[in-house]
C-alpha cells in the first residue's frame, strides 16, 4: 500500500494556478484539483485524499472554510492554506476551525511548497497505514479531568484567573508571568497545554512557543493576544503548530471551548503518539535557541529537549 501513490487535492478559482500546481506534483502523486469548496468536498468524500491545498480567496466557500469541513469528514487528510493575503480573520480561522498544517504564502517557492506538501502526506501516510482513529470527539460537559496540566504564562493574572477558575479543581493549573518561571515548570512537569501570552514587556513569548514546540510537540498551545502582526501568526503557524489563537480580551465561553478541544485532543495524542507528527513543525533558519540567551535558560531548554526525548521514547 505504501507503494501506492498518495493523493493530493488543490483547490483554486484560478485554473492558471492549478495547471501550474499540476505541472509541479504530477510526476510524485496522484493530482487532483477543484475550482471551488464544494467541488473539492465531493472528491473528499469520494475517495482517500491524503493532503489538500487550498487557496483563502474563492467565491463561495473560503479556503478555512472548505479545510474545517474536510477535517470533519476526513480527519487523517493534512490541510494548508494558501493564499496571498494577509488576511488575519482567514489566518485566525484556519488555525481555530481547520487546524491547518502549513500556511504557505503567494507566490509560493515551489521548494517549500513541495517540502510541506511531502511532509504533509507522510503523516497522512502513517496515519492510515496504522488505522489511528481521529474521532472529531463531542466537548465534555466539563474539563475538570485528574492529572492534567495546564501552564498559563502571561503578565496578565486576570488570564491565568480565567484558565484556573475554567479548568476544574482536578486539574492542575500553574502560572508562570516570565519566560524563564515557564521554561522552569517546563523542565520539571509534563504539561499538557500552555496558554500563552504574546506581548511581553522583556521576553520573546513567540520565539519561545516556536522552540518549546520543537522540543515537546505533544505539548499543546493556546495563543492569547490583542489583534496584532498577522506574520508573527503565520510563523506561529508553521514553526510553533499553534493548537489555538484567542483574541483578548478573551471570551470565557471562546477560552472554556478551545481548553476543552485542546484536553481531548491532547487524550489522543497520549493514546496514539503517532498523532503528535500532525504538529511537527517547519525548521527556521535558527533549529536552537540563541548562544546569547542566559546560560540558566539554556540549561532549561536542554532539561526541556532530553525530557520530551523521553518522553517520545516511552
């Protein structure tokens, strides 16, 4: 089976952008391709898709839109978005509703486009060959769970409030306003989802998202934020697998939702590990955290690193 070619679907109103899709990946998968959402659903539905690639802009289903309904019916298919826009709603969305794999700007370097695309089925590929299930699960009616933990690493108390009081009293929840106060639970604790604070007077919460998520991919991360640069979330995307993106000042109901989904999908990636490569990330250019930093932070990166190492190897 695994010599069998794997499918790939892309999906654009412009049939230009297509054929020039089709002449890159014709010679490695079986190419499919559709000029709408709903054209693209009924070839899903139709057979085994290993990876879609979808456009944002298209006239009657938005290409987050159209990635959120395939995460339904076909969960093992990988998703990512393309698009030449800047558009932080569409950004938002695909992170939240179609928990897309990759978000690859326009015009797309055909290197990189086709290094996520391969990355992307591979993962599709041990999925199905090791029939993981990928139950889209029903929210429980409360995250009150014995055992999980939960780090809240923001300046703003009034968050990690909000996360305690949402969690349960079965959950653990600590709370970390520094990055260094983080790396140190990190280092010490297994966590299961961290809520992050973006903007920090001193410390470079995203850098840190982007590392932590090389170090420990099963670890999930909730992003909290005013509106801000819409690229810092794109490489949140591709280099942190960001689980969620919450705009502050945060809904409760928004916050108690995306807690409850990250719990239940962290659930499943304890029962089947083979999960945790749906987060694998997109290497920058820097794969280790900066010489300059502290020797104190580098020690806990380490600790970080050889934990997850174990971790995996359980």
């Amino acid at each position: 089976m695994n010599d069998a070619r794997a499918t790939v679907l892309f999906v654009d109103d412009e049939e230009r952008i297509l054929r020039s899709l089709r002449m890159q990946f014709r010679g490695r998968y079986d190419v499919l391709t559709a000029g709408s959402g709903s054209e693209a659903l009924e070839l899903v539905r139709g057979r085994v898709v290993h990876a879609v690639v979808s456009d944002q802009r298209m006239p009657g289903m938005l290409g987050a839109e159209l990635l959120s309904q395939v995460r339904e019916i076909s969960p093992a298919t990988m998703r990512l978005l393309l698009t030449g826009y800047s558009d932080m709603q569409a950004i938002v969305s695909s992170v939240n509703e179609g928990e897309i794999f990759r978000f690859i700007e326009k015009p797309w370097q055909p290197q990189r486009l086709a290094e996520a695309v391969e990355q992307a089925v591979q993962v599709a590929r041990r999925e199905l060959a090791a029939a993981v299930p990928l139950p889209i699960a029903a929210p429980a009616p409360t995250l009150d769970e014995a055992g999980i933990r939960l780090l809240t690493m923001d300046e703003d108390p009034a968050t990690f409030a909000l996360v305690r009081e949402l969690a349960g009293a079965r959950c653990v929840v600590e709370y970390a306003p520094t990055l260094e106060g983080a790396l140190a639970v990190l280092s010490e604790q297994e966590i299961a989802i961290v809520i992050a604070g973006l903007r920090h007077r001193s410390d470079d919460m995203v850098g840190a998202l982007k590392t932590l998520k090389r170090y420990s991919p099963g670890t999930l991360t909730i992003a909290v934020s005013p509106p801000g640069d819409s690229y810092g979330l794109i490489e949140l995307i591709n280099q942190g697998q960001i689980y969620r993106f919450l705009p502050k000042p945060l809904s409760r109901e928004l916050l108690r939702r995306s807690l409850q989904s990250a719990v239940d999908h962290y659930r499943r990636i304890r029962a089947a590990p083979l999960l945790a490569a749906r987060h694998a990330v997109e290497q920058p250019a820097a794969a280790e955290p900066s010489a300059s930093l502290s020797s104190r932070l580098l020690g806990y990166w380490r600790r970080i690193r050889d934990n997850g190492r174990m971790q995996q190897g359980a």
